[in-house]
C-alpha cells in the first residue's frame, strides 16, 4: 500500500492555482502489465508513461492552492466509506485525442467512489459536476490524428486499485507530469 502525503507549499506559491484532480492509482503488477502491452501493441501516437496511469475520479482543473485541504479532506472521506471494487478491462475505445481501455465496473463501487468524491468535492465549492456518469477508463494513449487502433486487450484478471490519489498536474512541452499530492487508502 502506498501513502503518499505530499507538502504542496513546498512546490507552489500560496497564492498560485494548481491544476488538481483526483483518481484511482493502480497495483505494480497492474501496472506492469499494461506497460507490456503498451509497447507490444500501441504502434501510433505517444504512449502514456507509467507514472501517469489512473483512473481519473473528478478532474477539478485550475484550483488556488489555499482549496488542497478541502480536496484532501473530501478524498480522504470518500476514500475511507468506499466498498470493495473490482475492475475489468472492456475495450478499448479512441476519441478525437486519446486512446483508453475502458473498464468495466460490476457492482458499481467504483462509480459509487466517484459519485461520492465528486458530491463532497461540490459542496466544498471545489468541484463542478461534468453531468454525465463517470467512466472507469485508463487513458494509454495520446495522438495528433487517430490512429484507429484495433489492439487486442491486455491480459488482465479482474483487479482492484491500489488506492486513491489526489494529483498535481503540471502541463509542460513533452506531457503533462503528475505528483501525487497525498494518497488515501480504499475502505479506510
């Protein structure tokens, strides 16, 4: 299990904006194995690094940095009343700028976190909903123009994410890089 607590003084200015969102990490041996099939089959575009993979639970954008307590406080809640869950890869799917493996969530835990996240993080004044159901997906791939990939899926068992993060994220020339501000363990 990896805590993570991360002092955001000590990387911005108080008064500077943060880009913030919050997702769900996953396990190493998740991890390792689409790392393998990213490189096995994904021929066009720039694959996502290991560092960036999650499952993202409310993308907040550009925040003032005095608001990370409360996004901390609303993760760490809603991380410790979550259920058990269990994620399947589906398919994988592109859109106009991403490729992603799109997962299944069976018993609806998953999206029962996020609904939960995304409330606390509303009422908190933090958060504006998007409007539509969250989507359990693992963004792998990033393109100019789509590729139209059929890969075959990676050969993944039923799995569990490790934990739940809160993430900086800093735009820079090659990518955007995450830091994990603070992580908070599933189920409490």
């Amino acid at each position: 299990m990896r805590q993570t607590r991360h002092d955001p003084a000590a990387s911005v200015e108080a008064d500077e904006r943060v880009r913030l969102f919050c997702a769900l990490r996953l396990p190493d041996d998740v991890l390792d194995a689409v790392v393998a099939w990213q490189h096995r089959v994904l021929t066009d575009g720039r694959i996502v690094p290991r560092g960036n993979l999650h499952l993202t639970a409310a993308f907040l954008g550009h925040r003032p940095v005095a608001e990370l307590p409360a996004v901390v406080e609303a993760l760490r809640t809603a991380a410790a009343s979550a259920r058990p869950l269990r994620l399947v890869v589906e398919r994988y799917r592109e859109t106009r700028s991403v490729g992603m493996l799109v997962c299944s969530d069976g018993e609806g835990a998953g999206a029962a976190f996020a609904a939960d996240l995304q409330a606390r993080l509303a009422a908190a004044g933090v958060y504006e909903p998007e409007g539509r159901r969250w989507l359990p997906h693992l963004t792998v791939l990033r393109f100019r123009e789509r590729p139209r990939l059929h890969p075959p899926l990676p050969e993944l068992p039923p799995f569990a994410p490790s934990d739940a993060a809160a993430y900086l994220s800093r735009l820079r020339p090659g990518g955007a890089q995450y830091e994990v501000l603070e992580s908070a363990r599933l189920g409490g």
